[in-house]
C-alpha cells in the first residue's frame, strides 16, 4: 500500500480512495489518521481478492443497483457491500488477521 496525499485526486465529499495500490488521502493529518489508514487497507484486500479490475466492475454495478434502490448517491455508496465491510471493521486494527477470504459477500 503506497499514501499519496493529493487534495486533487480524491473527489469532493471524501476523505480518501484506493485505487490498488495506492491510497490517495486529501491531506497529511489524514494520511497519520489510523481509522482511515485501516478502512483504506480493508479496500486494498477487497481489490486484491478480486484482481483488481473486477472489483471496480463490481463495484460500480452494485452502486448502480443501490442508486436505483435509495434514489441517493450518498446512501447507495454506504450500502455497497465493500463500504459496509470497511465501515464495520475500520475501528479495529486486527481485522484483516482475522478476515475470512471473500468477507464483502456477508454484508451484500
């Protein structure tokens, strides 16, 4: 996992985004901020499992399907299956010692 900090490449509205293998950060005080450091981390073994490229197709699929279901871009993002796993377990630093292979498929 490499940090980058760039206020121009993470869009507006977030703190930070993984594109394997990298994690872009808007600013230095959130690249040191362990929560999303480890949120960060739980994407970069989400996009791993996967290979990569399937799981940006996966990904926005199932944005597409949670924005028909919510009617909002903000709640779809929360409710797709990867977001919710990092969201659930970015609290916890062990996680990804624990994490069964393929976890995103319980929070679908």
């Amino acid at each position: 996992m490499i940090v980058v900090t760039s206020k121009y490449l993470v869009p507006k509205g977030y703190t930070g985004i993984t594109l394997f293998p990298f994690v872009f950060v808007r600013n230095n005080v959130l690249a040191a901020n362990p929560v999303l450091i480890n949120h960060e981390r739980i994407h970069i073994r989400q996009q791993a499992e996967l290979l990569i490229i399937p799981f940006y197709l996966w990904y926005c699929i199932e944005y597409g399907i949670r924005y028909l279901k919510y009617k909002n871009g903000k709640t779809a993002y929360r409710n797709i299956s990867f977001e919710r796993e990092a969201y659930a377990h970015e609290h916890n630093p062990d996680y990804l010692k624990q994490r069964e292979l393929w976890g995103f498929l319980k929070y679908l």
